[in-house]
C-alpha cells in the first residue's frame, strides 16, 4: 500500500514557496491516498533554529499552519494530519537513527551550511534535523516525500538510513522517493536574494494568509529584470521573479501576453505586476476567507488535530515495537 508523509515547519507564515512547492502536493497526493497521505507540523524541527524559535508563538504559528493547510484544501476527515510532538515515536526513532548516522555526513548537508554559517554556537539539533526528518517518513513506512527541490539531499540521506537499518537490523524500511511539483521547485523570495523562505523573515516572503495590501506593497518594489532600467527597454521574463510568479498565478493567455510584452517592451514593469495580483487575487482571497471560518471555531481545528494524532499513533506505534525488537531492546512485561 503506497503511503505518503511530508512536514512543514511552523517558523513563520506558510508562503507561496510552501503553498505551490509542497501543499498544493499534499492535497492532490490526499486525494488519492486518503488516510495514507500523513502529514505533520514539524513543531521539533522548528526549535531546532535559534533564530527562528520564539517560545511564545510556537504553539499559535502551529496552529495557524494547520489552518492554512485545511483552508488550502486538505480535509483532515480524508486525511493524516497531526502535530509531530503530539507522536512521541518520532523522537525515539529518531535516536535509533542517530546511532547508525555518521556525523560527516551530517556535516556536510546544503542547508545544515547554510543555517550554521553565521552561528557562532550551533545547537546539535541543526546537526540532527535531516536524522529526525528521516524518522519522520520511515516511522510510517512512507514511501513518497511531497517537497520542494531544498529537500533532496535530506531525503537522500533518509534512503541511506533506511539502507543501513534495514543491512544491520533486517529489512524493515523502505527507500522513500522525493515528489516535486514541477513548476514550483524552488520559488524565489520577493526580495530577489534566493529561494523564499519563512526563516529569511517577512521581506522575502508573499504569506499565503497576508492580506493582498500588504502583499502588493511587496510585489510593487520588488526588483525585476536588471537590464529593464527605463521603461522602454525590453526585457527578459526568464530574468524576472515577477515572470516566475506569473508562471504561478496567471492563466496561460495572460502569461503569453506579459512575456511577449515584456519582450517587446510593450508592457511596463508596474502593469505587469498589477496584472499578476489579479491572479494573486483569485487564488488566495477564498482561501484566506476561508481561513478566517477555521479561525472562528479553534476547537473544531484542535480536535481535528488531535484525532490526526491518535490515527498517526495507531501506525507508529507497531512500527517502533518492530524496531525496538530488532535492536535488540529488552522488551517490558
Ligand atoms: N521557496 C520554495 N520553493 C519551493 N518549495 C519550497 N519549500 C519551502 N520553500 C520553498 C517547501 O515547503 C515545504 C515546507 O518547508 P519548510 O517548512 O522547511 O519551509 P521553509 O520556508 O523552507 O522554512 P524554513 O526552513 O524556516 O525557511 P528557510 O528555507 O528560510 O530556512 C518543504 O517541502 C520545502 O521543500
């Protein structure tokens, strides 16, 4: 029975690079697998960044991040959907991949780089983050990863993981495979430097539950192709994050158009960027009216929240009684 996991980190805001890299995966994934699409708000993940961890917002980002991704079209009655501390089994598989992971591999992970580049103290959880996302798809057997393309290495890593448990302990885990949303594999922050993402804060971001003003703000300072200097010289959409939006946001008469106009200098760069916050429009105004609905009856969200966790618990806990028996645990009466 194919089985799908995936996690989003309560960090910050989901935005579009979450939304269109990975949940819109998540829904289209939910709707073929049912109860096998599992997924979490990696609330352990998310203590693991100094800079990003605020103790008095956690538990309100994680539970803003369950609303998004119920009002983005995941219905938890169809679906796994649970808050990964609520399954203690994450943890303590976990451990038992930490003792068969090689610290120089570890070592030597893109985003562990790039996280640790400007610490001066690295918590050892930086370190342990792709151990305990490994644990996070292998404690469900899982074997498709919903992602963005910042993900691969770690489910590499994951693969390897499963390979070393299943030689030294007797085959036990499949080798997951990553599932890309092609047209969204690493969205661009509006900022222009790199990929979005929640911990880079709110000038790289476009919230998917940001009101469009403050969205529009964004988008109109955004930077655009550098050689567009005056607005009669033409320019190359492929250049442009506003063109990768577009690709996004738009329908597809409207992409020709910006692009050919963009091309022929026939379209100017403010326009282009009014034109992509009708499609903006379109694509989040119901999803955030109906955020605010899920928002007024936090107790509905919770108990759904809750009853993801018993049935995520119900799979994990077989599995981690299979692993403690092949480790050799001593088992309690
Ligand atoms: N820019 C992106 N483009 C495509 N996919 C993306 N994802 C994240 N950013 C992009 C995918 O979203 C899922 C959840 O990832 P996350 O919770 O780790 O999101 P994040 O914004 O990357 O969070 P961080 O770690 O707080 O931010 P940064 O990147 O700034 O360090 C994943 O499937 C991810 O691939």
């Amino acid at each position: 029975m194919p089985r799908v996991f995936s996690g989003i980190q309560p960090t910050g805001d989901p935005h579009i690079g979450n939304y269109f890299g990975a949940m819109k995966n998540y829904v289209r994934l939910g709707e073929e697998h049912g109860k096998n699409s599992i997924y979490c708000v990696v609330d352990l993940h998310a203590i693991t960044n100094p800079a990003a961890h605020d103790p008095s917002r956690l538990a309100e980002r994680t539970f803003e991040m369950a609303v998004a991704n119920f009002a983005a079209g995941l219905d938890p009655s169809r679906v796994t959907f649970f808050v990964q501390s609520q399954v203690p089994e994450h943890q303590e598989l976990s451990w038992v991949f930490t003792a068969l992971t090689p610290v120089g591999e570890l070592e030597r992970m893109t985003q562990y780089k790039d996280k640790t580049a400007e610490l001066e103290s690295i918590p050892a959880g930086l370190l342990m983050y792709p151990v305990l996302m490994a644990a996070d798809i292998l404690l469900y057997k899982a074997d498709t990863v919903p992602v963005g393309e910042d993900q691969t290495q770690h489910i590499e890593l994951t693969r390897e993981i499963a390979r070393k448990f299943n030689h030294a302990y007797g085959e036990t885990f499949p080798e997951p495979q990553a599932v890309y949303a092609k047209d969204a594999l690493r969205i661009p922050g509006v900022d222009g430097h790199g990929k979005m993402g929640k911990s880079k804060g709110e000038t790289s971001t476009l919230g998917i539950l940001e009101p469009l003003d403050s969205i529009w703000q964004k988008v109109r300072v955004a930077p655009t192709d550098p050689a567009r200097v005056r607005r009669t010289d033409p320019g190359d959409p492929d250049r442009c994050l506003i063109g990768d939006y577009h690709k996004l946001f738009s329908d597809l008469p409207t992409i020709e158009t910006v692009y050919a106009g963009c091309r022929t200098a026939g379209i100017g760069c403010v326009d282009c960027k009014k034109m992509l916050m009708e499609g903006v429009r379109r694509e989040l105004e119901p999803l955030q009216a109906r955020a605010a609905d899920l928002r007024s009856d936090p107790d509905l969200v919770r108990d759904a929240l809750e009853q993801g966790a018993r049935e995520a618990r119900a799979i994990a806990r077989p599995v981690m009684e299979e692993v403690r028996e092949k480790v050799g645990f001593l088992k309690s009466r």
